[in-house]
C-alpha cells in the first residue's frame, strides 16, 4: 500500500543549447513568465501557476529532457514515496538544498522503464498572474497539463503507473490484432483527462511536454505571431483537435528541437466511476479528429531522457513490432 499520493503533474525540464536563444522562443514569443535565472538555468511558468516553476530550461551540451516532477501533499509523503522506489528496487536520488531554486525536498529516481521522474511537496509560491492582464502575451500559457513517455513497454508501463503509482485511465488506444494489444494510454490524477500519456515507440523518450492555453484562439493568435517572428517551421502539427482528449492543439519544436504541446479545451472528470474511452488505432477520428494528419516524424522522434545518477542522455530501444496508424501525413 502507497503511502503517498501524486497530486499531478507540476513541471518538466528541457536541455537547451543555448538560453538566450530559449529565452527568445519561449518568454519573448510564446509569453512563459520567467520567475529566476542565472548562468545555467531558467525558471519558467503560466499565469496560472502559483508555484516558481512549470518548466525550467537547462543549458546544456545537447536537447533533450532532465526530468518530470510529480507533486504529493507533503515532505512526509516525498519521504515515504522515496521508501517506496527503494523497495521497488530503484536508486533515489535526493536534491541538494538549492539544487533546484524554489523547490523544497525533493528526490530523484529512473522509474523501471527509464524515465528521469522527480517527487517534490514544497515550492516557493510566487506572484499569481491569471489578472494580470497588462502582463498577457504570446499564447496565454496558464500553466502546466502533461507528459508523454514513448516507450516499448507499454502494457508493463501502463500495469505500473497504474497499479502501483495510483494513475487512473481516461482513454486508451488498442492495435487492430487478435487479440488486441495496448498501444496507449492517457492516465490522470488531476481532474482532467490526463497528466501522462504513455504511447507505443521508441524509449526512453518524452515525446512532448503539455502546456494549458487559454482558449482556441490564443492558439490561432500564437501560430500568427510565430510565422512573424520567423519561426514558421517551428510549426510541426497543427492547429486541429485530438479524438482522443476532445483537446485542440498545436505543437511546436524549440530552436533546439525539443517539442511542446499548446493545449486546450479538454474535459472534466469528477466521477470516480468514469469508464475509459477506447479508440482503435485504425480508426481515422482518434489522433486527429479534424486537421493535417501527423507526419512520420511524429512517430519517429522524440526527445532523448537523463540518467538521475550521471546527468548523461540514456540509450534506448525500439518495440519489437512498432505500429503505426494508417493516416500519416508525408514530412
């Protein structure tokens, strides 16, 4: 029995190349609030976080991802999920004071399957801008919303997050076999429908990290203000809605290649007797409802994940049998 409880998903951290060119991406153009920074690190958040940080940009020698943070009630409960990964056999790793400005007590660990996770209950509360509407710009990022792993282990991950972290499914895709086999999920512990998608590729990879907009148009504003600015091409998918999700989306890929989600207008869950939506991988409404159908790469690429103990980019393995939806646009 957990002795702990995931709140939600709280923040991520992306590996930049170069953070003056990070910050003209995200805090000059998609309008992120830029809490703290210094020679190697920027804070990041919405202006509906309350918190320091949503997103941190770590100067490094290539992209990728650090770490996904997941938020539990207390520094008891950060304790006790640290007991917990011990005895599931996993190495924690335990933050240095400062380590991670704003942030109390913390640990790291590599979940079995490899991803960089981070449990933490403190943060530093900061200035709420969800009024501040002299301050809005870009696409009125309000804050954080999910992840999503590529891995090829995708029933085990799904049997884990589950059974073991208290993740609750909303929707879920199944392969066209006989008998089917799981090829996703979307899994949620907040009242949404989901803080981490675990989909079918090759991992460890993350293949996007989420961040909630505050409503369609904000998304049709920040695709004008991006090809303005000359980041037409940083335009990988989208504007459309998911199937799955009902979300309307548009993704984007940073100067170094890392991908973010802009997200909004999914649903609500407030029924503990919610029944998962299932979707064939087949069927043409489930990725894309309406809209361009994704393109190879979606499927292909991702962004690489740090080991918790060395800091360096893990290797990773391909599924043995990767399938793919039949609607796949030409890159």
């Amino acid at each position: 029995m957990r002795d702990f409880e995931i709140l939600r998903t709280a923040h991520v951290e992306y590996r930049v190349t170069d953070l003056d060119r990070a910050r003209a991406f995200y805090v000059e153009t998609l309008g992120f609030v830029e809490t703290a920074s210094d020679e190697r690190r920027m804070y990041l958040r919405g202006y509906e976080d309350r918190f320091h940080h949503s997103l941190v940009l770590t100067k490094s020698p290539s992209p990728g991802v650090s770490h996904v943070a997941f938020r539990v009630r207390s520094d008891d409960e950060v304790r006790a999920a640290a007991t917990f990964m011990e005895g599931q056999g996993l190495t924690v790793r335990w933050m240095e004071d400062g380590e991670e400005q704003g942030q109390g007590l913390a640990f790291r660990v590599q979940d079995p399957f490899g991803f960089p996770v981070e449990f933490f209950a403190g943060m530093e509360e900061v200035e709420w801008y969800l009024q501040r509407f002299d301050l809005h710009r870009g696409a009125n990022i309000l804050r954080i919303d999910h992840v999503n792993f590529f891995t090829p282990e995708v029933q085990r991950a799904y049997d884990w997050y589950t059974g073991e972290l208290g993740f609750q499914c909303s929707e879920y895709t199944v392969t066209d076999d006989d008998p089917p086999r799981l090829w996703g999920s979307w899994l949620r512990r907040k009242a949404t429908s989901h803080d981490l998608a675990i989909s079918m590729g090759t991992g460890p990879q993350i293949h996007h990290a989420s961040f909630v907009v505050d409503g369609r148009e904000h998304i049709l504003r920040i695709a004008d203000v991006l090809a303005a600015k000359g980041y037409y091409t940083n335009i990988e998918r989208g504007p459309g809605r998911h199937g799955t999700t009902n979300a309307f989306f548009l993704y984007l890929r940073d100067p170094d290649g890392n991908r973010i989600e802009l997200f909004t207008g999914d649903y609500l869950i407030a029924d503990p007797d919610w029944r998962p939506v299932q979707w064939k991988i087949s069927d043409p409404m489930r990725q894309t409802f309406w809209g361009a159908a994704a393109p190879r790469r979606w499927f292909n690429e991702a962004m690489a994940v740090e080991s918790v103990l060395t800091g360096e980019l893990l290797p990773v393995t391909a599924p043995e049998t990767m399938v793919l939806p039949p609607q796949i646009a030409h890159d």
